[in-house]
C-alpha cells in the first residue's frame, strides 16, 4: 500500500533549508555532509479507574545536520527553520555542539 506525504510537510522550505546547510559545510571544507528534516506526531489517551481523563495530539518538527570533517563527525540540530545557523553555530564544523575534534 502506497502511503502519500501530507501536504503540509511538502509545503515546509525542505530544499532551501537543505541547500543551505549542506552549501555552507561544503564551504567550510566537509569531505560529507547530510540534511535531515523530520515531523512526528505522536496521540495519548490518558484514562483513570478505566475511564478516559484526557488526550494529546502533538507534533514535532525538527532538522539535523550531520557533516564529517577533517576526520570527525560532528552533529547539529534544532527546530528553527530559517536558514541562520544552529545555536552554538562558530563557523566550523568540529565547534557544533557535540561534536569532537580528533
């Protein structure tokens, strides 16, 4: 069975926000560099001495930047969706939060 993608999601600036991050880490001097942009959405039921005592319907919607430079990988992410750099951002790679240089 064939699963459409919503709209909505198609309608996020995917190839912009793409081209940006991985035409700066190709600036910058990344050997690899990839984009990922993700939405979930996730459903609870809440229920007390079985009946129901709430719900939520939540989504998420977030990014990733995962470049490998000078040997290292280094990982950005965040929900911002311009294309400004990510917080912690200092113009290298290896300087991401959570990233190590070797």
């Amino acid at each position: 069975m064939a699963h459409e993608i919503d709209q909505s999601f198609l309608a996020l600036p995917l190839r912009a926000l793409a081209d940006a991050a991985l035409a700066r880490a190709r600036s910058l001097g990344a050997q690899h560099a990839d984009f990922r942009l993700e939405r979930v959405r996730s459903g609870s039921w809440r229920l007390r001495d079985a009946k129901p005592a709430g719900s939520s319907d939540t989504t998420d919607l977030g990014y990733a930047v995962r470049v490998v430079h000078g040997g290292a990988w280094g990982f950005a992410s965040g929900v911002d969706l311009t294309r400004t750099p990510p917080p912690g951002w200092r113009g290298r790679p290896w300087r991401w939060p959570g990233c190590r240089r070797r």
